[in-house]
C-alpha cells in the first residue's frame, strides 16, 4: 500500500514537472514541483514574506475559532437534546443559519470586526459550530431512550448516566467532527486573510496571486495542506485512543 500510494504521488509530480517544463506558458501557469519547493525552501528561510510567523498567525486564528466553534457547537447541542421543547423551538432557527453560505459571510465580518484577529476568528467558529452541533446533537440523540429509562430505574444518578452513557456517546462523535473541523478551521483563515489581511498564509497566497507568481500560491497551498495533514494525523492518534477506551 506504501509503495502504491509512493508511485502515485512520483508520477503525478513527474506529470507536474513535465507540464512545467513543456513551455513558458506553463510555467507561468502551473509552475513546477521544483520552483515550488525553492520557493518553500525560500519561505522557510524567512527569504519571503514574514516565513513562520505568517503561519503562526494562520495557526492562531485557525485554533482560536476552532475552539470556540467547538464549545459553542457542544454546548449547544446539549441543551437542545435535552429537551423535546426546545428542539422544536430551535429547529428552524438552526436549519435557517446552517443554510447560510459559510464563506460569502466572511467580508461580512471583516466589515463588522475589520481585518482584525477577531473577525477570521468568528468567521472559522461560524462554519465549524454548525458541523460539531450536528455530530454532537446526532450522537445525543443515537442512545437508545430504553437504555437510559432502564438505568434510571436501577438507581442511576444523572452524573453516572452522563459519565457512563452521554459521554462515550458523545466523544466519538466529536471526535469525527473535530477531524472535519480542522481542516474547514485552516482552509476559513486562509480564506479570510485572502481576503483582507497583511499577513498570514492567505495573505501569502494572495500576494503571489497579485504578482503572478505561481509558485508562491501553490508553495503557501502546499503548507497550509501540509500542516492539516498532521493535524489529522495526531487526532487519528487520539481518536483511536478514545476508541479502545470505548471499548473497555
């Protein structure tokens, strides 16, 4: 599997590189995997743009809003699913929100906020609350009602119905959404700082947009894509922790 999955990432550089190299014309447009890794090499130095710190600050608003995102997602859920009343009620309000396109709300918040810290970090909590609530509330309501009236019966208290059966419940859902959400977090900060930033990687991709240098939009993609990858890594990591813990 290794190896396949080696071979298809060579060749499909290889195709890159003689696309590149066929004519000027394709150089200006698609760049090569060689002037690409330059241009990462070059970046890392600090030889473009502010190197880390551009990063460092993707990061930042990337974690910020994906935390709020997140509490705000559970939190919500929680008291939705505990009462039949207020699911009714808050079922339309929810729906009308979730339908809302995420991203064409992000120069709405950069209109109320500015180009400030808070407002990529609204923007990133605004499309990650919506994919947590949803596998939160999903996973509440996936218990089996008997199960619980059953436990209740035996003289369960509400603090063991939440250790023992709410939360299991819940973190494995979770730990689906905060997979989905990491990704969505880097992509929503990119996204806002392309569209009004001075700095961070967006601000790097526009950047090289404006200048036409392709190398440095595909080389700031490349590094966002990079570091998503091992953010999904480690929470494969976690989540399979959770898993046995599950099972036991």
């Amino acid at each position: 599997m290794r190896c396949a999955q080696v071979l298809l990432a060579l060749v499909i550089l290889g195709a890159w590189q003689w696309l590149g190299s066929s004519s000027e014309v394709q150089a200006l447009t698609v760049s090569t995997p060689v002037d690409v890794l330059k241009w990462i090499g070059e970046w890392m130095a600090g030889e473009e743009g502010h190197g880390w710190d551009d990063l460092a600050v993707t990061m930042q608003e990337a974690a910020l809003g994906w935390v709020l995102g997140v509490v705000v997602g559970v939190v919500l859920a929680v008291i939705l699913a505990s009462s039949k009343w207020l699911q009714l009620f808050g079922a339309p309000f929810v729906s009308i929100l979730n339908a809302l396109p995420k991203i064409a709300l992000a120069p709405l918040f950069i209109l109320i906020f500015g180009a400030s810290l808070e407002s990529k970090v609204y923007f990133v909590a605004a499309g990650i609350f919506f994919i947590t609530f949803y596998n939160v509330f999903g996973g509440i309501r996936s218990i089996d009602p008997l199960l619980v009236r059953n436990a209740r019966v035996l003289g369960a208290s509400r603090l063991w119905l939440a250790r023992e059966v709410y939360t299991p419940a819940i973190v494995g859902w979770l730990m689906t959404s905060l997979r989905l959400t990491s990704a969505w977090a880097l992509t929503a900060a990119v996204v806002a700082e392309y569209l009004g930033a001075v700095e961070g990687m967006g601000y790097v991709v526009g950047a090289g947009q404006q200048n036409s240098q392709v190398e440095q939009v595909l080389g700031g993609v490349l590094v966002v894509a990079v570091v998503a990858l091992v953010i999904d890594r480690i929470l494969v990591l976690i989540e399979g922790h959770f898993a046995r813990w599950r099972k036991s």
